[in-house]
C-alpha cells in the first residue's frame, strides 16, 4: 500500500512538472512584448533566488550549500554549470518571444537522444544498438533540414546541448538538485543584477514602471522555476528512470501543440520531416529504455 501511494504521488509529481514546464511559452507570452526578454531573464535569476534562499532557510540546507561552498572543485563545476543553465534560459525565452516555440520543442525532443552521446563521450557508457539507431536517425533528421531545406535549427541545438552539457556537469558533481540550483542562482545573481540595473539606467526596464500584472508574471518567474524542480525531484525519488524518460516527452510536446495551435506557428515539409526522424529515433530510444528495466527486474 506504501510502494502504491509512492509511486502515485511520484507520478503526480511528475505530470505536475513537465506540466508546468510545458506551459512555459504560455506564461512568458503572457508578460507580453512590452518586455524584453533579457529582462525577464534578469527577473526569473532575481526572485528565483529570493525563494531559494527561503527554501534553503525552511529546509536547513544551510551546512549543505556551505560544505560545497568549501570545495573549490565543486564551486567551479557549479559555476560552469551556471553559464550553461543562463544560456539555457536566455534562448528558450528568446525563442518564444520571437516565435520559434517549435524550435524549442524540437530541442527537447532532441535532449534525450544528445545526453545518450554525453555519456558515451563522457562516461563511458556502452552504447545499445538500438541507441545508436536512434541517435543515427535524429542525426539524420537535422541533416536533412541542413541540406535538404537550408535551415540550421541552432535555437533546437544550443538548447539541447546547453541543458545536455549541463545535465553532464550535474551527473559528475555529488550536489543535490536543490542545494546546487542554489548555488548556481545566487553565482548568477550580482550579473542578473548589474544587467538589470543597466535596463533601467536605459529605460528599457518595464518592473515597477508598467503595471501590477506585468509585475507580478516577473515576479512569479522565479515560482515556475523553482516549483517544478522540486516537483522533479520528488517525482524522481519515486519512479523508475523509465517511467520518468517518458514522461519528460510531455513537455516538448506541450511545446509542440502550443507553437502550433495557439502561436500559429507553421509547420511545415521541413517541421514534419526533421520531426518525424525525431519522434522515430525516441521511439527506438524508448523500446531500449523499457527492455533494459525490464531485463534489471527479471534479474533482481
């Protein structure tokens, strides 16, 4: 009965994260054109910090975020990994506000296929056969967008390898998701500050000068930044890596449907070619993922 309410609880909190994470686009086209998304990037790093500093207090991580802190070694992987999550960050609201919603949804898809590669280059993880047939037909699929259409999808690229590169930093440092997300915030903080200091100085910044709603969307960016990371780390306590490989394809696909339907994106020869090898090559990553946990429990 325990193992039952676990696993229903991990699987909510997983639906409520790749939900909310899903949704992004919408939230951040909410904020409206008004505002820059250097801005909102600068806002999401400010209050973003300002909860995890109370989470950190409520939680008593405090010796935690100091014991890293300590170690140098930690201290710079995390700041590396800072860089990456900020870049991250900048292009996703880039792309939406500039409509290539579903060239973020291409990225994320592309995700799991680019941190297989990680951990081969990285880790030394043996690749299965039907990874490398996955990895050859996402390959595939930007290629043929490259030759066949002329287009380079760097938004899908850079977001893809900035969280991939990221996950890789994360996966080699002994730091939890939330003492590290800290960590790396409050590294970004004095920046986030200075940059958003400089939009005033310009008059570029829209907080406090517009009004309540605009500021209180800013000021809920750090809410959706932090709550579905610990919606995520709840639910990856309680679930199989299996189970959460599949979820997490929830999210580019409410990107997907929200770039579509609601941004009147197009979709085109070039979209549904690359997309299709995509959607293929996960395919086949996914057989892979559920004949491998299904090989470990017939073992245990």
């Amino acid at each position: 009965m325990t193992d039952t309410r676990e696993r229903s609880t991990g699987l909510l909190a997983a639906l409520g994260c790749f939900s909310m994470w899903g949704v992004m686009p919408i939230y951040f086209h909410l904020i409206g054109p008004a505002v820059t998304p250097w801005e909102i990037l600068t806002q999401r790093m400010v209050w973003a910090a300002v909860l995890l500093t109370l989470f950190v207090l409520i939680s008593r991580r405090q010796e935690k975020v100091m014991a890293v802190l300590r170690q140098r070694h930690l201290l710079l992987a995390l700041m590396a990994s800072a860089l990456l999550i900020s870049c991250n960050w900048g292009v996703f609201i880039w792309a939406v506000s500039s409509h290539h919603v579903l060239q973020a949804s291409l990225g994320y898809y592309i995700n799991p296929l680019l941190n297989v590669v990680l951990g081969l280059i990285f880790f030394r993880e043996r690749l299965r056969p039907l990874q490398v047939a996955a990895i050859l037909l996402a390959a595939g699929g930007v290629l043929i967008m490259v030759v066949g259409f002329g287009r380079v999808p760097w938004v899908s690229l850079i977001l893809a390898g900035s969280f991939g590169f990221y996950g890789a930093i994360r996966k080699h440092i002994s730091v939890d998701s939330i003492t590290g997300l800290y960590i790396e915030t409050m590294l970004l903080l004095p920046f986030a500050l200075l940059w958003l200091g400089g939009l005033y100085w310009q008059q570029e910044a829209v907080f406090l000068q517009d009004n309540l709603r605009t500021d209180a969307l800013l000021m809920g960016c750090g809410l959706i930044t932090v709550l579905p990371l610990v919606l995520f780390t709840m639910s990856a306590r309680r679930l199989k890596l299996g189970t959460l490989g599949l979820l997490q394809y929830f999210t580019p696909t409410l990107h997907l449907l929200t770039g579509v339907f609601l941004f009147g994106e197009p979709f085109n020869q070039a979209s549904l070619v690359t997309f299709a090898c995509i959607w293929a090559g996960l395919a086949l990553y996914t057989v892979d993922i559920l004949r491998a946990q299904r090989q470990v429990s017939t073992t245990q």
